[in-house]
C-alpha cells in the first residue's frame, strides 16, 4: 500500500534538497494533451541528478508513488495517475542541458530533461545529424522519449529511440544512481540494462541522462508525393524504392483521403500537393550522401513506379521550401484530428506485407459497428499506422461515448489477428494496460512483474502504468 506526498512529504525533501524546486501552479502537469484525464500529485523539479536520487530515497523508505514528467506529451496517460494516493511527480525540466558532444566519435551526452529539438540543433552545431523526429520534438524531452522507445517518421532508416542510445544513467527505486553513460559500440560485460530501461516507461528506474548516436549529415535531402493506385501498390512502392534507393529511404508515409479532407474541412490550412487529392498517397523523404541528385533519383523512381503501375501521378519537391510543405501536410493531419474529435483513436502496428488485408478488414469492421468516417495514416514503412475514426458530418464525439470500447476492441482484435501490436509507439501508459493483459503473452507479462518487483519492490515507480 501506498502513501499519499503531503505537505510534511515536502518539508523533508526541502530539508534534504535545499534547491529543489516545488511547482506550486501545477494544473498544466495534471491533464494529458487529448483531455481525457485529469492527474493529482505535488510536482517536483530538481536540478541535478544528485536531487533525484535523495528524492527516490525518501520516497521508497516512505512508500510514497513517483510519476516521471518528460514533456507531457505522451497519448497513454504514462504521466498522469488519476488513481490512488496523490504521488511525487518528478519533472525533470530543469536537467536540460547538453553535457557532451564528441563528433569525432559522433556522440552527444544530454541530461533526460533536454527537449529533442535542441538535442537536434546540438547535432546540428557538430555537424551532425540527430535523427529522431517527431512531431512533439519542440517540447518532448529525450528521457521520456526514450522510456517510451518513441518512434517518429525516420525509424525507417535510423530506428526507434533505442537505437539512437548508447548509454543510460538511471536513478533507482531505491535511489541508487546507476552511471552507464558509455560511449562504447561494443560492450559484451553481462546483461543489458540499458535496453531494460528504455522502453519501461519509469516504471523501473528514472532516466536522467543519456550518451546518444549522432549520425553524418545528409548532403542532399530530398521529397516526393506519388498518388498510389491501393495499399497494396504501396507495400510495392515501398520495395521498389529500397531496391532502386537503399538506406538512402528516410521515410516511407502513406496518407489516405480523410487527412486531407479534414485539413480542408477545418485547418490548419496546408497547401495540397496534388489536386484533387487521390484516395491514397505516399510521401517519401530520402537523404543523399555520396553522388547524385535527390530529386534526379526520386524522378527515375517515379518512372519506375508507373510502368509497373504502382502511381497515378506525383510531384517532386524542387526545393527546400517545398519538401517543407510536403511535409506540413503530414505534420498537420494530426492537428486536423483533434479539431474534428475521434471517437477513438488507435496507435497500432502490423507486419508491413499485411497492411492492405488490416485496412481492407478495418472499414467493414467500423461499419458494422456504426457510421464513422476513418483517417488512416502513419509511417508505413515500419509497419505503424494511425487508424483513427470519427463522427460524420453533423455528430461529435460525444454522440459516439457508448461506442468507443466496441471500436477499440474491433481494431484491436484484428491487429492481433495479424500478429501485430496494438501499442507502435506510444506505449502502454495506463490506457492500454487492459489491452496488454488482453493480448500479451502471458510467459512475458509473467517475466515483467518479476522484473518490475525486482527493482521496485515497493511498487513506486508510475503505480498503475504498463502492469497495472
């Protein structure tokens, strides 16, 4: 059992912590980004990680729940406890500094509360590519990111926030300082624990700074739209591309018609690349590094592409400004959606050969359950989609209350049935944990509690969040 932060929680940690640093205006860490839920707890924002591990300290010896804070942009409710005694929430907004860059070694060491963007723009300054990106990059910090194993649209190429990591320094339940900060490529000395760590979303250990993989700067970036003729044209696209492109294939998105129509329907307002828009379009982002002409090879790839009747028409980004739109209208679908209010959204993944069989099965399924409208995009080329479904035209969300679970459940079976995953890339936070027992495999949820009881035995890291 747990027991709630009070005021005489707060009096010891400033006797101990004499900088700490207490949010008293604390209403903005209390609500996740969609509204759904409304969180509780006293907000902490220490300074060091030093400050952190006297706070865990203290609040393992007292069996008080700690909530991690990144940029609170997670979907999952990780970062909001809306359950139980009022917890400790750590934010670590104040540990945001770049700590090391080695471009020699094409190394960046940051503290965990450091926002994404400026990781990049310190990447930037060497020379160097950071390649994580993501829409929330401006305000999500590298630590949650790396609990949650973000993905953002370059996993095609560069891969998920864990292979962007090479070293972790991790503060215990117990307030141990774990200092794995390595720099090393190879490192074969026993388990690996920073892989335990990321992805566990705080619930074994607090992040408070990572040693990161900086990679070399793309000499040229170039961007393409091309109207597919079906899904199943653009699982083909896709292996054309790699076949005639490479790795130089940064990212691979497919956009069907209901983004652009709600976008058009109430904003923000992005330029089209096409019109009229077509039922289904790929964008594709490559970056160059040796000889060669970005849009030269995205040119050929198009012809390629329409002999074998794989595109209907497209457009090259002759520019950087316009691979810039190209992009708006992929970063603004989700935007447009929160305008419009889904009744229920999914973050959900499949074996790429198997997307065209999931969005032929997903819209009969919806139906059948009642008129929606469904916007289905994402990063195809790792196999995540968005599949997201609305009211029509005149009905809101809250018309479609008794239906959500029914639609979740709909999504979720046939995304299982596929050998998918119902969580791509947000994680499991405390949305999904009813998914997770309902789905995962019971030898690995068995395995994860005896971890979780391993290294929190009391239970205090995130309570409820991912083994609820």
């Amino acid at each position: 059992m747990l027991n709630p932060a009070t005021e005489e929680t707060l009096a010891a940690l400033r006797a101990t912590c004499p900088d700490l640093v207490i949010r008293e205006e604390s209403a903005a860490y209390l609500e996740e980004p969609r509204g759904r839920w409304a969180g509780k707890g006293i907000v902490l924002a220490p300074g060091t990680t030093a400050e952190v591990a006297q706070i865990m300290t203290y609040a393992h010896a007292n069996r008080i729940g700690v909530v991690p804070y990144g940029g609170g942009t997670g979907l999952v409710g990780g970062q909001i406890m809306t359950d139980g005694p009022a917890p400790l929430i750590l934010s670590l907004e104040r540990m945001n500094r770049v700590r090391e860059v080695h471009a020699d070694e094409n190394v960046l060491v940051a503290d965990g509360g450091t926002i994404l963007a400026d990781i990049q723009k310190a990447a930037e300054g060497a020379g160097r590519l950071f390649p994580l990106s993501l829409a929330s990059e401006g305000s999500a910090r590298i630590g949650g990111l790396l609990a949650t194993n973000a993905g953002g649209v370059n996993v095609l190429r560069y891969g998920n926030a864990r292979a962007q990591c090479l070293g972790l320094e991790v503060v215990t339940a117990e307030g141990e300082v774990w200092s794995g900060l390595s720099r090393l490529r190879k490192d074969n000395t026993g388990y690996d624990l920073r892989d335990l760590f990321i992805g566990s979303e705080g619930t074994l250990g607090i992040i408070t700074a990572a040693s990161l993989r900086m990679m070399p700067r793309p000499r040229e970036m170039g961007a393409a739209v091309f109207a597919v003729a079906s899904p199943e044209a653009a699982i083909r696209l896709l292996s054309l591309a790699q076949e005639r492109l490479g790795e130089t294939v940064s990212a691979f998105e497919l956009m069907g018609r209901q983004g652009p129509d709600f976008l058009n329907e109430v904003g923000p307002e992005t330029r089209m690349p096409l019109d009229p828009m077509p039922d289904w379009t790929v964008l594709i982002d490559v970056g160059l590094s040796g000889e060669g002409r970005a849009e030269e090879a995205l040119a050929a790839l198009f012809e390629a592409a329409l002999e074998a009747g794989l595109v209907t028409n497209g457009v090259l980004a002759s520019s950087e400004a316009q691979r810039a739109e190209f992009w708006a209208l992929r970063e603004n679908i989700p935007a447009a959606n929160r305008r419009i209010g889904a009744v229920s959204s999914h973050d959900i993944s499949v074996p790429v050969g198997a997307i065209p069989e999931f969005i032929a099965k997903g819209a009969p399924a919806i139906a059948a359950i009642g008129q929606f409208r469904i916007n289905c995009f994402g990063h195809v080329g790792d196999g995540n989609l968005h599949y997201n479904v609305f009211p029509v035209p005149g009905k809101t969300r809250a018309d479609h209350e008794g239906d959500r679970d029914a639609i979740k459940r709909a999504v979720h079976d046939l995304t299982h049935s596929l050998g998918g995953s119902v969580s791509a890339e947000h994680g499991i936070g405390r949305l999904k944990t009813g998914d997770l027992r309902r789905y995962g495999d019971p030898v690995k949820l068995a395995l994860m509690r005896r971890i979780k009881t391993a290294l929190d035995p009391h239970g205090i890291l995130n309570p409820g969040a991912v083994l609820d």
